[in-house]
C-alpha cells in the first residue's frame, strides 16, 4: 500500500536510511512473497517496539497473534539463553527433558489424560500431521476414509494439503491441480456441515473462531453439527488452534469456550511467544493412530522451542494471564464499543477473548491501518473493513486506552482521505 507522506512525517515515522535500506536489500535477495509493512524493529518489549531510531509503536498485532506474553519476555529468554547454552538439538533418534516436559504441560491444560502429541515446527506443519493422523485413523476403518470436511473462510496453512483445506479459493488458482480430497460447506449452516460428512470422511477441520479468514466465531449449532456428524461417521473433529490457543481467546485453548471437545487440535502461533513450534494434540483413539514411521520431522520437538514453550505455559499458569486476558478483553471490548457508539465508521466487533475484529461501515481498513501505523500503533486489515486486534495477554488498561485514542485518530483520518 503506498505510505502516506504527509501523515507519516507529522507524525515523525517518515521511512528512515536504515529502513529505507532494509527494505532495498529485501526488493534484492528475499522471494517476493509479502507485502512488507514500513517499520523496520529491532527491538520489543512488552507492548511496545521500538526502530532504531528510538521511535515506538504499540504492538496490538503481537506478530499475528504470536507474541502472548508481549515482546523479550524475561521468562521465555532466560529458558532459550539456558537450554541454548546447554544444549540445541539431538534430532527424535533421541529423548530430550524439555520435549518431555511440554507433551506433559499439553495434557494438563487440554484436560486430556491420554492426550499424545505430535510436535511439528509450525502452524501448517502441525495440520498436516493432523490430516495425516486422521487418514491413518481413517484408513484403518475402510481404505476410501480419506477426504476431510473444511468451512469456507478458514485457513489452515500454505503447504499443499492445508492450501487444499484452506476455504478461500483464490488462494488455490496458482497453484492448481490440488489433490482433491477435500470437500468445502459453508461456514454458518449446520445443515450443509451435516449433509458434506459420510463414511468416506476421516475428519473435520474447523476453527472456533476463524482469524485470517475475519475473525469469525463459529457459529455454535455448525459445531454440534460437526461434532455429531463425525460421531455419526466415524471421523475426527480436528480443531485448529493455532490462532486460538494459549489464552488468545481467555481459555487455554478456544475449544474450552464453547460446549464442543475435539479429537485433535493443533497448536502454533503463541506456544513458544514466537520460537517456531507446532503441535497435533489428540487424544482417545486418535491419539494411538500414529504408529512408529508413519510421521517425522528433523526439528519437532527441539529442546530450544520446547524450553521456550514450557517457560509460555507455566508463565500464563503462574501470573493468571487466563484471568488477566478475560479482564483486559472485557476492558478492550467496553472500549470499542464505545467507539462504535461515537463513530461513523464503525459499526461494531467480533471475535472473543483478545482476538478481536474492528467491523468498519466503509471499505477503509487498510487506510486505518497505515494511518495508525503512522501514529505509532500497529494493528492489521484483514480485507476491506474489518481490523483485526490481538494484542499481548499481558496489555495494560493504559495501553488499551492509548490504542484507542491513536485508533480513533486513524478513522478520523481514513474517513477524511
Ligand atoms: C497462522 C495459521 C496457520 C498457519 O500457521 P503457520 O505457522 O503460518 O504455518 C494455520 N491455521 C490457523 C488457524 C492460523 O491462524
């Protein structure tokens, strides 16, 4: 999106040399696969980020839902500085502590006695090894249980198989033939989620609320659908909880805030604040469907990552941040309605806990978006009206009421342009 000058150098945030030149020696040697945004960090703390100029930025992106505990964490840096220095990696020929330690603390707060894990290196690679697990299961019921029920709008990954079970067909066009296994229904019909599941499916793929698809909760009937229609079949309710767990949405993981249990979730963007790690979490007999070979990855498991997502866990656990979201989301939720109240181009928002939509009236969200970008406040348009918020579980009342302020500043400005 073009930068907006005039705004920027009011508000002091104009492209400086260092970012000017990051961004040229990205144009040279990195693939050009994202849009990148103009900030150039170098240093986190909390809420904030800072260039290196000095200049700040609150962060109410959190890395896209990643950072939960905020930036630098002590927690979390002081296991990494630890284990690194102790040791990095030994491959799953061999057993490591920290891998031990977090398959444990993941049975714990899924409330999964004879939960088992699979630990992958990140959101994508751990729904793959759910399809896996669940055509493995799948398979051992009749050979043709392969195909697996996904809700339009969801996204599960950028690898082939989740490309496929992501519900946004313009995603697929460049990248077609796909398999062809998997069959589509609309987000908000429990009927056409009852109807799309039969003996040759192995699975449903859903997400509690949907986050790069719009920060959409689920419709709460389209998951007791799925719920029934899997026990009707045979098949698992994989849910994906990549953007949703780790006290996101005020619970350990989004599944705890509705009435439904899954057979499987997968796990990445907050479990190690920002170290890559993914996770397939099942339990019952999805979780002894995997036996020795069928499923491996070099780096799954890695006592760095591991370390740092033990130290995510018993952080959220120690300090209460499952009570301190709901409290700060219940804070952030009065605000903004009260923004919607005041404001014309608001008209109200969705979503739960700290993963929140900002639903605007006019196709304006990316202009939101620089414009509170130039003001020192970083947020994301997910499409034309509707901005997305999720910030640390750890915010601030103070911080909450600065964004607003700055947020407010931002549609004042968009509907103005
Ligand atoms: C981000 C995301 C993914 C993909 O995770 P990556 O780590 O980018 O592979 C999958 N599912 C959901 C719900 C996500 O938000």
């Amino acid at each position: 999106m073009s930068p907006d000058t005039a705004l920027s150098d009011a508000t002091g945030t104009a492209l400086s040399d260092a970012a000017a030149s990051a961004h040229d020696r990205d144009a040279a040697h990195v693939m050009a696969t994202y849009a990148r945004r103009r900030p150039v960090f170098v240093r986190g703390q909390g809420t904030v980020l800072f260039d290196a100029d000095g200049s700040t930025w609150l962060d109410f992106l959190g890395g896209l839902a990643v950072t939960g505990l905020g930036h630098s964490h002590p927690a979390v840096a002081a296991a990494v500085r630890e284990q690194a220095g102790m040791l990095q990696h030994t491959s799953n020929l061999f057993l490591t502590e920290p891998m031990l330690g977090l398959a444990e603390r993941l049975a714990d707060v899924t409330g999964w006695d004879d939960a088992r894990v699979f630990f992958a290196n990140c959101g994508a690679t751990a729904n793959e090894a759910a399809i896996k697990l669940a055509r493995r299961h799948g398979k051992s019921i009749h050979p043709d249980k392969v195909r697996i029920v996904t809700l339009d709008r969801s996204f599960h990954g950028r690898t082939m198989a989740t490309l496929e079970a992501t519900g946004q067909p313009e995603k697929h066009v460049p990248f077609e033939p796909l398999m062809g296994y998997v069959d589509t229904v609309a987000h908000d019909d429990p009927a056409a989620v009852a109807a799309a599941v039969t003996d040759d499916h192995c699975a449903v793929l859903l997400e509690v609320v949907q986050g790069e698809g719009g920060v959409r909760p689920i419709d709460p009937a389209v998951l007791a659908a799925a719920r029934t229609a899997c026990d009707d079949h045979d098949a698992l309710l994989i849910v994906d909880e990549v953007q949703t767990g780790i006290g996101r949405l005020g619970e350990w993981f989004g599944f705890q805030t509705t009435d439904v249990v899954p057979d499987v979730i997968t796990i990445a963007k907050a479990l190690a604040n920002g170290l890559p790690i993914g996770a397939c979490v099942a339990h019952g007999p999805a979780a002894e469907a995997f036996g020795p070979g069928d499923h491996a990855t070099t780096f799954g498991g890695n006592p760095v990552t591991a370390a740092a997502a033990n130290a995510v866990i018993d952080t959220i656990r120690n300090d209460g941040l499952l009570h301190t979201a709901r409290v700060r989301s219940a804070r952030l939720t009065g605000a903004l309605d009260g923004l919607a109240a005041r404001h014309d181009l608001v008209s109200g928002w969705r979503g739960r806990g700290l993963l929140l939509g900002v639903e605007l009236t006019q196709p304006v969200a990316p202009a939101v978006e620089a414009a509170a970008e130039a003001d020192g406040l970083i947020v994301n348009a997910v499409g034309d009206d509707l901005v997305r918020l999720a910030p640390p579980l750890t915010v601030s009342n103070a911080e909450i009421a600065s964004a607003i302020t700055i947020l407010t500043n931002a549609l004042d400005h968009a509907s103005t342009t």
